[in-house]
C-alpha cells in the first residue's frame, strides 16, 4: 500500500494487498492479500476485494459490493451501489469452486443493484442499466438492461444515448459531446 492512500481506520487492507496512490478506501471495505488495487480509485462503504482481484486506476466502486476472485475491472469503471458480481457456474456450499473470469472493460459502467454473472465480458464505455441481469457478453459502447440484459441502443464514451436502436453502419454524432460513433450492426 501506498502512502498518499487514504484507508479509515475501520477498513481491512491485508498484507500483501496493493492499494494504489490516492486511492481511497472507505468504512468497513476489506481488501484481501493478493487484490491489486490501482491509483486514484474510490472503494465506498461495505466494499469487499477478493484475492487476486485486479482493479485498473480512477475506478469507482460504491457501497455493498462484493468483487470476486476472477473478476478484473479495468481502468475508469464504475461500479454502482449493490452490484452482485458471479465467480463459478455451479456453485456448491461444499466442493471445489472453478473461477470463471469476468472482465469489465475500460470505462463501462454497471448501474446500481445489477448483476453480472461469470465469464461475461462487458465492452469499453458500456453501460449496464440499474437492476439488469448481464448473461452474455456486452459489446463497446452498448446500452443493456433487463432480465436477462437486452440491448436497448449504443452510448458515448461520456455516457449519454446516442442511438436507442441496433442501428446499421452510419455514423452517430454524440448530441451532448459531440463525438462521432460508428454505430454497430444488429
């Protein structure tokens, strides 16, 4: 752990964890031996890092939620409140447990209370919709919601619709950045 990281008292860093500079890690997290946490992230309230976690710089994760073994946030993900990360297909109280990797891609975003079941991959600058149950993978920019998560249009990299239809292979303009896409095929 560095030491411009910011830990309250009440938070758990194991020995051997690794919390980059400036990341902040807040009331009652526990961030287990082996997880790498990188620079300028913020880990709120009830945060639990599993072993062998990797975690990318500037990302947010907020209150209540668990990241499990397999899963690898990369840099400039949000992670909202309550999110229910998956790590094996079949799990048993008793038995072996076969970690199955998840990857949340650079700057995609998962809305509060959703879940992400394992060996999904959520794509660059996506957005996953609050309460959504992500079964499949989730491509660059795409917008999802649902049970189970459907497509529901494609988003900018600042987070704003940019199209609510699978679109063909025109060019989207970003209203609000003004950023040009390609939209994606159907």
């Amino acid at each position: 752990m560095t030491d411009t990281a910011f830990v309250h008292e009440s938070a758990t860093v194991e020995p051997g964890a690794v919390v980059g500079e400036r990341t902040k890690v807040w009331r009652h997290a526990h961030v287990r031996a082996g997880a790498r946490v990188g620079a300028d992230c913020v880990l709120g309230n009830n945060v639990y890092i599993d072993e062998d976690v990797v975690i990318g710089d500037r990302v947010k994760v907020q209150n209540g939620v668990s990241v499990y073994n397999g899963v690898q946030l990369d840099d400039e993900v949000f992670v909202g409140p309550a999110v229910a990360f998956t790590n094996d297909r079949f799990p048993r109280a008793t038995g072996e447990w076969e970690v199955v990797e998840t990857k949340v891609r650079r700057g995609a975003s998962i809305g509060a209370n959703a879940t992400v079941v394992c060996g999904v991959d959520v794509g660059s600058y996506a957005m996953v919709a609050a309460g959504a149950v992500v079964t499949r993978d989730v491509a660059d920019h795409e917008l999802v919601a649902g049970n189970p998560a459907r497509r529901l249009g494609w988003v900018c990299r600042c987070g704003r619709v940019l199209a609510k239809t699978d679109g063909g292979h025109e060019a989207m303009r970003c209203a609000h950045c003004g950023a040009e896409h390609e939209a994606r095929p159907g």
